[in-house]
C-alpha cells in the first residue's frame, strides 16, 4: 500500500510541474499563456516552455531564477549576463521568500560569506551611496537586516541575502547586509526575462 501511495504522489513531481519545498504541495494554480503553473507561498513552480532546464519560474514577475554557487558579486554579475539575465532583483517580501527558499543550502551559515548575492549595490560610490539594482528597476523593497546597511570599514557596496538561518552572529535569516563586493560568498541567483 505504500508503494502505491508514493507512486500517486511521485507521479507529479517526475512529470516536472513542482518541485516541492518541506512538505508543502501545490495549492492552486494559476494559467498564464496556456500553461497552468502550480503557486504556493514556498513552492517554486516549473512551468514547461517558459525557462530553460534548471530554471525555476516565479509567475508574479513573469521571470526565471537559477541559483549558482561561488562568485563575488563582479564575476556573478558576469555570468547572469552571460546568461541572458542579472543577478536577482527583489521587489517584494514573496518574492524574497521565492529567493531564498531557491538557493538555501539547509545547513546554518556563521559567517557572511555564506550568503547569497542578488543584484543590488552602490554602483556610483563614492559619488552617491544610492543603491540600485543591476537590471536597472526600481529599488522599492529593502528587508535590511538590524542595524544594515552599515558600509562597515568604508568598503561594503553590494547586498546580500542570508538564505540559511545564521548562528552565532547578529545577522537575520532571510534579510539583507551589505558586504564588500570582492568576497566570494557561497551562491548568487540570477533572474531574466520568461521565455514566451
């Protein structure tokens, strides 16, 4: 009886419609260009024909988000235009959900390295120490954590996301610190355009 239970419930995630988080499944369902993509507050749903193999699409921004592992943010930066897109905008607190919940490791980070880059720095210090996102949309979401950002010793010009709970640290799980740009910091998630 078990196996036959597992196999109703393997039937759709071999079929590549969702890929689950915990144990959270589809909810409901929502059609967009005649393709039904399952939506959950933790689900990264896999819509066939909108991203390329490997890449999870979040429909409330139309768009495709992969997380790779290792870079600063420069070389990182690199690679999501290479690959057609930048590294990850955020505009809103689902969409921060949907980023973290794509590049968290499971295992708790100690230190800031073990964070996750998306697109956001100072790109006109020392000029200005307005922040702006690599794919130029507007900055109206910022979950900093307490007391960030704080340019500590002059040199932290790009963001981060803490996508693993933090031990031993006064950083927050799934808020933001700016951090030098030339550290290598565990993964980077890259976000473009859905394919149509």
């Amino acid at each position: 009886m078990h196996a036959v239970t597992f196999l109703l419930l393997a039937i759709p995630l071999v079929e590549g419609f969702i890929k689950p988080i915990g144990n959270e499944l589809m909810s409901r369902s929502t059609v967009k260009n005649n393709c039904t993509c399952p939506l959950s507050k933790s689900v990264l749903s896999i819509c066939p024909g909108h991203c390329e193999d490997g890449w999870a699409y979040y429909s409330r921004k139309d768009a495709c988000y992969k997380a790779y592992h290792m870079g600063n943010f420069d070389d990182a930066e690199g690679i999501c235009e290479m690959k057609g897109g930048h590294l990850a905008s955020i505009h809103s607190f689902a969409e921060n959900e949907f980023v973290t919940e794509l590049a968290k490791s499971g295992v708790a980070a100690d230190n800031i390295w073990k964070g996750t880059w998306i697109g956001l720095r100072q790109a006109k210090h020392p000029l200005s120490k307005e922040w702006t996102w690599t794919d130029g949309t507007e900055v109206d979401y910022t979950p900093w954590s307490k007391n960030q950002p704080d340019d500590y010793g002059g040199a932290e010009h790009c963001a981060h996301l803490f996508c693993d709970a933090m031990v031993n640290t006064n950083y927050e799980y799934r808020k933001w610190n700016d951090a030098p740009c030339s550290l290598k910091m565990r993964t980077f998630v890259c976000k473009k355009e859905a394919m149509h």
